[in-house]
C-alpha cells in the first residue's frame, strides 16, 4: 500500500524578496518586458499597480533565466490585458529555470491557435500564485488559461481559473508532467470544446504523471454542453478536502453547488450568513486544517489564510479553512491604465518579386494598426535593404541608421520608402532583400511585427 504524504505551501503578492535584486516597473524599467530583460538568476522584478497592455510580440517571455514576477499590491491592483494585443500570450515561459509568477489578472488573451493563451509554460519550473486568469481563449490551441509541457513539478497556488476556453483544457493543459500539485484554487466556468473543461491531462500512461489537488474548487467546467471537471490520462490524481462537481473518492471531498457571489475584487467570494448572504457556501469551513495552518509562501514570507478572505465583507477565514480561493481583504481603489504598446503590423508592398530593363520599381510599407479608439505618437518604423549584406536604410538610403518617426493613427498608414523608377540600364543582376519593422521609441526592442521581401533583378 502506497502512502502519499502532501504538503502545500504557498506565497502571495507582498514584496517579500529572495537574494537578488529588485527592478521596479515602470520605476527602474520602464515596461514589464525590459524589467525581465534587465533580471538575471535570483532577481525580482517588482510592477506596480496599473493596467498594462499584452506584449505584442508573444507575451511577456521569460526565458533562460530563474527569476520571481510580483506584483506590489496583488492581482486586483495590477492587470496585464490582452484587449488591445492580438494573437499572443499573457505571458511565456520557456526554459525559465524556477520562476514565481505571483500576484497578477491575467485576462482577454485571444488567439486561434496558439498553446496557453493566459500563460504559456514549457520546459520550465514554475509557482502560480495568488494569481487571477480568466476570459482567455484559444480556439484550436490547448489550455485556454495555462498551458504546462514538460514542466517540472509546476504548482499552482490561490489561484482563480475561470471563464476560460480552448479546444481541450479550457482551464488547464497538462502535458507530460510528472507532478502538478493545485492548492486553494478555484477553477470555474471554464470550456474545452472538444474535451477538458477544468483540466485537460495529456499524459503517457506509466510515465508516473501526477495530479493532486487539495482545498480546491471544480465547479460549472464543460465539454460539448456537459460538465467536465476532469479528462485525459495521467497515472495519479489525488483530491483531497475539495468540491468537485460530480463527485471526487477521497477524504473531506464534497460534491455540492459553493454558492459563488461577487465580492470587492471579483465574482468567486463564497455565500456566507455572516456577510449578509441568505445561505452558507457548502466550502465554508470545510478545508484540511485550521485556516492559521495554512501558509503561502517560504519560512521567510507565509502569508497565512487566516490573513485572507472569502467573504464578501472582507472578515477573514477563521476556523477551519475554506475551500478555494482567498483574496487579499480589501477594497481595491481605482488604478491607472500604463501607455499601451501600439499592436501594429508592417507589409511590404512591391509591384513585382522580378525586375528587368525598365521595369517600374517602387517599394511602400503599410503599417497597420488595429485599434479602434487610440492613437500611438512617435514609434520609429525602420526599413532597410539587404543587398549582398550592404545595408542601406530609407528614407535617406544610405549606411548610416536612418528610419520613419511617425504617428500611427487606427487603420493603415502607408509609407512611401523610396520614390518608384525605372530599372536602370548597367545594373547587372542580382538579388536583395528589403526588412521592415517597428521599434520602441529608445530602440531597446522589436515590438511590432516585421516584414521582409525577396527580389532579383538582372538585364
């Protein structure tokens, strides 16, 4: 007979630091990008309150590097909104050594086809904490709120997953993992519409997969119109002192509607007579142990859930803990929205990708942006021609770094690089390549999309 023996420690938003340093944002750098960009092994990066927009290239990455992402004041007061990114991640994990994410909403991630469209992990160790994600979707991808692949050991901790949506897995995709471990979560509402509403686990039988689970929450996740908490194959799932709808074998689990009510920071608070609700939440007082026991966080930063709350009220879990998850009691205040990133894209345009004698020749790049209702000032938009590896930059076309500073109005703007001509007599024949793209206004980083065109000519 095999013993499991589970321990489940968190940590929350509060700026309690490990041994490196710590760059603020936007106080030391000036996006969450270049915060991470400037980190090494050890360091945190700090953001403060604010809504910030989607990184437009593939989400905040996070790569190479072992670093811990905080939040100043936890995920009712720092929001990274995909509304005005298209087609990217929240953000993207990928050979990140062990990494904190903690204390974020992650919301409105769209895309068509791409794998965890709130949070994107592969080949990485990570800890979610006290993290919000929810109305993210990815059409024909996999993990519409998180997306794990050959991730060691990844948890998940005082979490809430809700609303989200992809082909499997709308809350969670789990894929080759040997062990993720889910504690005071709450996953709801979430859609896989082909399987895997909550948790989707992709898994080869005997490679010793693991999910366990305590304290947590599954309720109202479906597939093709029914309820689906959980699908897949993985060798162990453990649940413990959880409410999963339809019913769970194991120790202190329950099976009942929690009574979800909107509270200060959110829709997932539990009904509770003491803060004014008709009836008590099934999850009331139904947890593993006392709420004084049960800690996020290291020796040196537990917050304990006799700190937090589920009430709408905002009276903190006393008792026996509750199931789900707790948010920090308070009232969140008003936080300003951080100058968004424009989302543009650049097209070359050329009449022909072969010229001859006294072909016309021209080139024109459209850069295109989609918003609706703003307007992006000053982003240099670089063009350059590659001929034989001799750069030329327009619109001065010659060695030297020249580029277009233009405003960028919603809809398309196109921009004349050269003026056309005729393919001259004595060029001879040859090949070359014209580069587009858009940077940041200080030149650190590529943020818009970029376009390249092959041509030849000859007599």
């Amino acid at each position: 007979m095999k013993t499991y023996v589970l321990i489940f420690c968190v940590a929350v938003c509060l700026p309690v630091f490990c041994s490196g340093a710590v760059i603020h944002v936007p106080g030391d750098q000036a996006t969450i990008q270049e915060g991470i960009n400037a980190a090494v092994d050890g360091d945190t990066v700090l953001v403060a309150n604010g809504i910030y927009p989607g990184f437009v290239m593939s989400g905040y990455f996070i790569g190479d590097k072992s670093i811990y992402l905080f939040s100043e004041n936890g995920p009712s007061s720092c929001i990274i909104d995909g509304k005005s990114s298209d087609d990217v991640h929240g953000f993207f994990f990928s050979n990140a050594g062990y990494s904190v994410l903690r204390g974020f909403t992650i919301r409105y991630f769209d895309s068509t086809s791409r794998d965890g469209a709130g949070i994107h992990c592969r080949n990485s160790s990570i800890v979610i904490e006290n993290c919000i994600i929810t109305h993210n979707e990815t059409i024909s991808g996999r993990g519409g709120g998180v997306y794990f692949s050959e991730v060691s050991y990844p948890v998940i901790n005082n979490c809430t997953i809700t609303e989200n949506s992809a082909s499997f897995g709308g809350g969670i995709y789990m894929h080759d993992d040997s062990l993720i471990i889910l504690s005071c979560t709450t996953i709801a509402g979430n859609i896989g519409t082909t399987n895997g509403g909550g948790i989707f686990i992709d898994d080869v039988p005997g490679n010793g997969g693991t999910l366990a689970l305590t304290n947590c929450i599954l309720w109202g996740d479906s597939a093709n119109g029914s309820s689906n908490e959980f699908s897949g194959v993985t060798d162990i799932v453990i649940v413990y002192y959880s409410d999963i709808q339809g019913g769970w074998t194991g120790t202190g689990n329950i099976d009942s509607n929690p009574l979800f009510v909107t509270g200060p920071c959110g829709e997932y608070y539990l009904s509770q007579t003491i803060a004014g609700q008709g009836s008590d939440s099934p999850c009331q007082n139904a947890g593993n142990n006392l709420a004084a026991n049960v800690f996020f966080g290291t020796s040196s930063d537990k917050i304990y859930m006799s700190e937090l709350t589920t009430r709408t009220d905002l009276g903190i879990d006393n008792g026996i803990v509750d199931i789900g998850y707790h948010y920090l009691p308070f009232t969140p205040v008003p936080i300003p929205t951080q100058t968004p990133i424009p989302a543009v894209s650049c097209e070359i345009v050329m009449p022909s990708d072969e010229y001859y004698l006294g072909d016309w020749f021209e080139c024109k790049v459209a850069i295109i942006n989609p918003s609706s209702n703003k307007t992006y000032v000053d982003f240099p938009t670089f063009v350059v021609l590659d001929v034989y590896g001799l750069y030329f930059f327009a619109p001065s076309f010659n060695s030297d770094l020249d580029y277009y500073e233009n405003d960028i109005p919603p809809g398309n703007t196109e921009i004349q690089v050269i003026p056309g001509f005729y393919w001259p007599w004595g060029a001879g024949s040859g090949s070359a390549t014209w580069i587009a793209g858009v940077v940041t206004p200080d030149f650190s980083q590529l943020f818009g999309a970029y376009d390249t065109f092959e041509f030849n000519w000859s007599e």
